[in-house]
C-alpha cells in the first residue's frame, strides 16, 4: 500500500483554504483544485520575466516560446507519450480538443461514428459532423444494472465495419455521471476491427495513470483545470501522428499555416501541432500547466488515485448503509456500488422512506448548508442518465420540448422521479473528515418524508 501522507500535509498547507472557510469540497469531476504553490509559482514568473507573443525572434517572444514548448514536453512525458508517435495540441478545454476531432474526421457517407451512450455531450455533438457528411451514429447501450457496458456486446457493435471507410469509435476512460471505468483493452479491440479511438480521458486524468506507452488511442481529450486546477481556459488534444495527418480542417487561420496568399486562393498548412492550434495560445498560462504536472509528478498519481479509492469505498460504504427506520434504504447509487471498475465519481440520489427519490433541488439546499460543493442534474451526459433512469428512447419522443415548454413541464411530461443525480466526486485534497460531513449531511435525509414547495424551478439540466 502507497503511503498517502504526503496529500495529508498537503491539505493542510497548499489546500488549508478549504478548512479555514469550512468548505466540503466534492466536486472534483466538475473542476480540481490547485495547490497555493502553484499559484506562487506562476506569478512568480510572470513577475520576473518579460513576455511576449510567441513565435517570433525577439527575445520576450522567445523566451514565451521556450515555456509553451517546455509545457507541451511535459504534457507528452507525464502521459508516456512518445513524441515521435504522439502530438499535443493546446486547446482551450476537453471540449475543444474533442471539437477539434470532429470538425476535421473525414466521415463520409458509409462512414460509422460509434460511441457509447454513456459519453458527455461534448462528445455527443460530434454527431452532427458526422451527420453533416453523412456518415452513420450508431450508440452501444450501458447495463441498466451498474452502468457498464456489456463485455459481450461491445464486439459485435466493433465488427459491423466494411472496407476502406473512415470509422471512429469515442468513449469516456472514465464517466463523469456515473465514474465507471471504461477498459482501455476497447483501444486495441476498436483497432483491431479498423477504428480509431477518441478517448475522453478529462474525468479520468485527474486521479488515474493514463500510460500512452501502454495504450495507443489516436486522439485523447482532456482539461487541465480538472487535473490541478489551475490554469482554467488550457485544454489538449494528444493525437497520435498518423491519426492526425488523415484530419482535413475546415478552414485555416492565424497561427495554422506557414503561408497563405490573398491573390490565389492557396496555403500551406504548419506542421504538426501548430496546424490545429488556432490564433494565439493562452501563452500566458501554459507555463502553470507545467507546473501543475510538475505537482501530480511530485504527489505521485498512484498516490492519489490510492487515496481516492479509499474515500470512494468510504462514501460507497455511507450510502449503502443509509436506512430509513422502517429498514428501507434512504439512497440509491447509480454505477457500480463497491470501489472496481469505477473512479472517484459517485452519481446517487436520496429516496424517501416510501421508495421516492428526494427532489434534488432540496439536496442543493440542504448541501448549501452544510457548505459542501456537488452536484446535482444530468452532468452534460443524457445518454447515462437515460439508463440510470430507465427512460426509453418511445417516453423521449412523447416529451418533445415545445414552444414555452420549461424543464419543469418536460420533467412532468416524461414522468421523471426529478431532475436528475446527486453527484459527489473526490480528487487530491479530499480527505476522511470530508466524507465523515457527507455522511452527517445523508443523514439528514432519513425519515425526509416530504421537502418544502417553495423550491425554486430548474432552469438546465
Ligand atoms: C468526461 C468529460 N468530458 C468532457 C468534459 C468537458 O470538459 P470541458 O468543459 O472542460 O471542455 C467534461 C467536463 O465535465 C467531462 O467530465
């Protein structure tokens, strides 16, 4: 077992914030938080040098340009990327590096997009391109049960491709509803049957190893802030090299090509990790995203994917025992209930002694006064919540959203028990006494046989 002491020490000197403002923090999988000595690196730089505009000769360019190359270096080496087979690419979040995939795949008519129900909908969007160029969505269902994908079914949705067409397969490493863990054997299984790989590592990263020396997927998304914090606004795309050449962007711009003329209408697109990197980088704050790897490098990922577990096996633990006095249980989780095959994410809601789920806008409530931090609705993943709430695709088409129709109505109309999960996620600076006030605040909602009317009307989910 990993001595974890190192993230004790840490609370209380980097993180000591939280408990000087009371604040229980669980909403690591919505964003992470940084270290104070990150904070103090940072501006300690920008305040000792002079920056400009990369990419040019100066030396305030070339001083930027160094630290944005130094940054990308570091992202490749604490993935074990190997630069002659891998790129990053900066973006401004997960969402743009999955954008990025997906405005430029070369779906064509024949062409399947695959992806699994459970998936954000940064990832869902990516349909309408492949729509747009006609190519086919087809979604793998996850087990009402645990929210996992059938082992046994996967391959069958793998083998249905043909020929020389362009396919490409998207799955999150790890869910942001539910914190199941999807295998990373699906990158070899998908290439074996001649997919490429779109993994949605953003909710993943943050506590788990992603070694891409063991694992090649051609194109991984992720968000620094849901790492360490800080900077916000600093994404990437990892792509693999020959992933990326079969890529056609849509357009070029500032920043993307060596050289373009007005006159004719012709460019030539920069190579490598520049051809996708639109505009100026946030230079600026990509030096902090070396720093921030610098920090995980120092804890250890193992280290707080160790400590992790063991909370989410405490919290598990909390929930599952959770019983109102006539013996019936006062939660339900949706994914898996002990600690395999999942991450630190944990979707549930509260139920009351009669078997109804508590409204989750007085979850919110009660949780303010707790001062704790999480989450409630459907996280930006519908297709997990679908399942978690046994909605079939036949109740959706009879709910259509219609002029004036609010979240309320539709909620009624399509007889959902509320408006979405509860979600709690832990990350590096969560700690025992964390869950010990989780479990306190559940414990309010024993014997909660009704909540207050005057709840406020949800306005997104
Ligand atoms: C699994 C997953 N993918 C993608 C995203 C989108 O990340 P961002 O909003 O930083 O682009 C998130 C954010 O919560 C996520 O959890």
């Amino acid at each position: 077992m990993l001595d974890t002491t190192v993230l004790d020490e840490l609370r209380s000197s980097d993180f000591a914030r939280l408990d000087a403002g009371g604040h229980v923090y669980l909403d690591y999988t919505g964003a992470g938080l940084y270290a104070d000595s990150q904070l103090r690196e940072h501006l300690e730089l920008l305040r000792q040098n002079v920056f400009g505009n990369p990419h040019s000769l100066n030396p305030t360019s070339a001083a930027m340009t160094e630290l944005v190359e130094r940054s990308r270096a570091a992202v490749l080496d604490f993935f074990r990327a190997s630069p002659d087979e891998y790129v990053a690419i900066f973006t401004s979040n997960a969402t743009g590096a999955l954008r990025l995939v997906g405005e430029a795949y070369p779906f064509r008519p024949g062409d399947r997009f695959l992806l699994t129900f459970d998936n954000h909908n940064s990832v869902n969007g990516i349909r309408e391109f492949a729509r747009a160029r006609g190519a086919e969505t087809t979604y793998v269902p996850s087990e009402p049960r645990d929210l996992c994908v059938d082992e046994k079914l996967l391959p069958r949705y793998l083998t249905e491709v043909g020929g020389e067409h362009h396919n490409l397969f998207a799955y999150p490493a790890q869910s942001n509803f539910s914190g199941v863990q999807h295998p990373l054997t699906w990158i070899d299984q998908a290439h074996a049957h001649g997919w490429d790989v779109l993994l949605d590592a953003a909710a993943y990263v943050p506590s788990n190893r992603l070694d891409l020396s063991r694992w090649h997927p051609d194109f991984v998304a992720l968000s620094f802030y849901k790492m360490f914090g800080w900077p916000t606004g600093v994404g990437c795309l990892i792509a693999r090299r020959v992933a990326l050449a079969k890529l056609e962007r849509p357009w070029f711009s500032g920043g993307t090509i060596v050289a373009a003329f007005v006159q004719r209408e012709w460019y030539q697109s920069a190579p490598g990790a520049a051809q996708f990197e639109d505009g100026t980088v946030n230079f600026l704050d990509l030096p902090a995203v070396e720093i921030g790897l610098r920090l995980l490098d120092r804890i250890g990922i193992e280290t707080i994917h160790e400590r992790v577990e063991l909370l989410t096996s405490r919290l598990l633990e909390a929930l599952g025992a959770l019983r109102h006095a006539g013996g019936a249980p006062a939660a339900t989780i949706y994914g898996p209930r002990e600690s395999t095959k999942r991450g630190a994410t944990v979707a549930f809601n509260f139920l009351h002694p009669d078997g109804r789920v508590v409204d989750e806008r007085y979850v919110d409530r009660v949780a303010r006064r707790h001062n704790i931090s999480l989450r409630t609705g459907c996280f930006c993943n519908p297709g997990a919540g679908e399942v978690a709430f046994t909605i079939s695709r036949e109740t959706l088409v009879g709910g259509e959203f219609g002029d004036g129709t609010t979240l309320d109505d539709y909620i009624r109309a399509i007889g959902l028990p509320s408006g979405g999960a509860v979600r709690a996620s832990l990350g590096l600076a969560s700690n025992l006494a964390d869950i010990s006030h989780f479990a306190a605040f559940s414990r309010e909602f024993v014997d909660l046989a009704t909540v207050p009317d005057d709840l406020p009307p949800r306005v997104g989910c």
